[in-house]
C-alpha cells in the first residue's frame, strides 16, 4: 500500500526513513510532484524506472538542499556558480559533468558523464534533502509519457501501489516542471523550457538557443508523445465542436462540451499552475460524456507560455 504522509515534521522524518532504506517516496515540489529515490542506491533508482515504465537511457534529475551540496556530485563552470546565486532555490535544473569521485549511482545519469542537477524552492522538500542527507534522484512522479502530477491525488490516481508514500504538501505553486539548460558544451542551451522563464535567463546569459527535442513547434513530427492525456489534442483551436472539452486560455470559444479555463485573465503564469490539472479534468470528462478530443486555445509563447506550449506540443504528438 502506498501511504499518504502530511508535510510535517513526523512524515517527513518518516518519508526520510523510507527513502534511507532504499524505498519510493513522491514529494512536492514549486514545479510538480517528484518520484524520489536515494541517488546513490542504484537499487531505489532501477525502482524508480521501474514504477515509471520509463526507459533507462532517459536520465533523471539529482535534488540537493543547498548549491555546495550540488558541486560536490558536478564540476560547475562559472556561468553555474553565476546560475546558481542568481536562480536557486528554484525551477531551473543544470546539466553539468558529474565529478569522477560522486557517489551518485551511474543509473541515476543513465551512464552519461554529465548529471542534472537541482534546488527546489519548497519548504517540504528541501526538509526532506537535509533530513536524508543524500542527493533525491526524483523524475516527475506520474507513468513515463503521461501528465505530470501538481498535486498528491494525481500522484496516487498514477502510482498507487507502485510506491511506499506520498509526502502531500497541497498543490505545486508554479505548475509545469524546471527550465533544464545544458552547460556541458561551449555555450549554454536551453534544453526544456520551464519554470523559469527563457528571457529570464536571457538577462544573464545573452540569447539562448533551443535544444532540437525543445524546439518542440518547429518539428512536432519529430517529437515523441509526451505529457499525454488519453484524449487526443487539438493546438491553436479557433474553433470548438459539441463533442470536445475545451482547455481555455482568456475569453473561452463557445459549444464545448465542458471548458476548463487555464487563466480568464490570460495571465500565463495562472494557466502554467493549472495546465496538468485541467489536462486531467478534461480526461475525465472525456471518458464521462464520450469525447472526441481536447481542442486547446492558443497561449503566447511570453514567460511561462513557452513551457506551456512545449508541454502542450508533446501532448498532442502522434502516438507510437
Ligand atoms: O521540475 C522538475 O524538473 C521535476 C521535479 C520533480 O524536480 N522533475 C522532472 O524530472 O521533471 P523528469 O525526469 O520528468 O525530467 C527530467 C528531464 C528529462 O527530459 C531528462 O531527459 C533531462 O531532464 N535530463 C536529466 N539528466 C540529463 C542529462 N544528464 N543530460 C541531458 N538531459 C538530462
Ligand atoms: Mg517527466
């Protein structure tokens, strides 16, 4: 069975006990909710594919309590150090050389000699990283390929069962996972979009560019299906029909079915923290009412909005 901890110092002494004995424990964190496993066990990490169906040659993000910790495991050149200060605690993952010497299992990079890595900005979490005293490897905690969870619920409607708890800290504030930028090559890039913002980054760091699996709306035919609701979506919709949900973004279209509103306001922000949970809404309503499909309004591609398209790109690529 699959226990549910509250976000308190006995669940999470608890949560840390499990963890420490080689067990999965999902925490929340300001992006989504995590599958944590202790990095240095290669035993908890081969769990963590396992539970997630996900394939081992896709590496998972190592969390730390504090960036000293981190630059134990990488070597961080000094545009990481300048990262660091500037953005952690905080949604942005660096993919830096692991360190020869780091007790991180090879598994936990899949083999690569690189290691992401992070800081989460949550008060449970980073409770947790110091009670455990280890690097958490933690991929976000739903089945490989399917909506990422922004609450507990949606961690046990996914894994129930499959792991030892869920640490319940409430709802993730930002919504949609980390920024994840490569610093292994000579210039930065941005290899997923994320929490934080691109121009953002930009500020410190000049242009960005696009990793080929980011630069998701240049090439869906490229891209493997991710992120997915078990309804077919639809991108940009100017339009809505009777027999699909409608993800709204601003002045909702008229005849859906059901609509769920990202943000009235249009505030990209507001429809980040909301993306999964309406993605999850509209699944059931789709298999409640028969639907044909979700149909997605467009969101400016500003600030958050570039995660948000990304994520809703890979959630309408064709199923293999
Ligand atoms: O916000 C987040 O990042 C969440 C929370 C739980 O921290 N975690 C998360 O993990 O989204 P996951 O496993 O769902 O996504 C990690 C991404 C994957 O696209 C993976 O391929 C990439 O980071 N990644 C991890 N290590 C890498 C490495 N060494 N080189 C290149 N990409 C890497
Ligand atoms: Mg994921």
């Amino acid at each position: 069975m699959t226990e549910r901890l509250a976000a308190d110092p006995a669940g999470i002494s608890r949560a840390g006990a499990l963890l420490l004995g080689g067990g999965l424990v999902a925490f929340g964190t300001e992006t989504v909710y995590g599958l944590g496993a202790d990095a240095t066990n290669p035993g908890a990490v081969a769990a963590v594919f396992a539970a997630k169906g996900r394939p081992r040659f896709n590496p998972l993000i190592c969390h730390y309590p504090d960036a000293p910790s981190a630059f134990r495991d990488v070597a961080p050149n000094e545009t990481a150090r300048r990262l660091a200060r500037r953005f952690w605690p905080g949604p942005l993952t660096l993919i830096l050389p692991r360190r020869p010497g780091s007790a991180v299992a090879l598994l936990t990079g899949a083999g690569l000699d690189s290691l992401a890595v992070r800081v989460p900005a949550h008060a449970a979490a980073l409770a947790l990283l110091r009670a455990v005293g280890r690097p958490l490897a933690a991929p976000s905690a739903n089945p490989s390929g399917r909506v990422s969870p922004t609450t507990a619920d949606h961690v046990f409607a996914g894994l129930a069962g499959r792991i030892d708890a869920v640490l319940d800290s409430g709802p993730c504030e930002v919504g949609v996972e980390s920024t994840v930028l490569d610093l292994t090559g000579p210039r930065p890039v941005l290899a997923r979009p994320g929490g934080v913002p691109r121009e953002r980054l930009e500020e410190l760091l000049g242009p960005l560019s696009l990793a080929e699996t980011a630069a998701a709306p240049r090439s869906p035919g490229l891209l493997a299906s991710h992120y997915a609701p078990a309804l077919r979506l639809r991108l940009a919709a100017d339009s809505v029909a009777a027999d699909e949900g409608l993800l709204a973004f601003g002045p909702p279209l008229r005849g859906a079915a059901v609509t769920f509103q990202l943000s009235a306001a249009g505030d990209v922000m507001e429809a980040a923290a909301n993306l999964f949970a309406g993605l999850r809404v509209l699944d059931e309503a789709g298999a409640r009412l028969a639907l044909r499909g979700i149909a997605a309004m467009a969101v400016p591609a500003d600030g958050l909005g570039l995660a948000i398209n990304d994520r809703l790109t890979r959630a309408a690529a064709p199923r293999t």
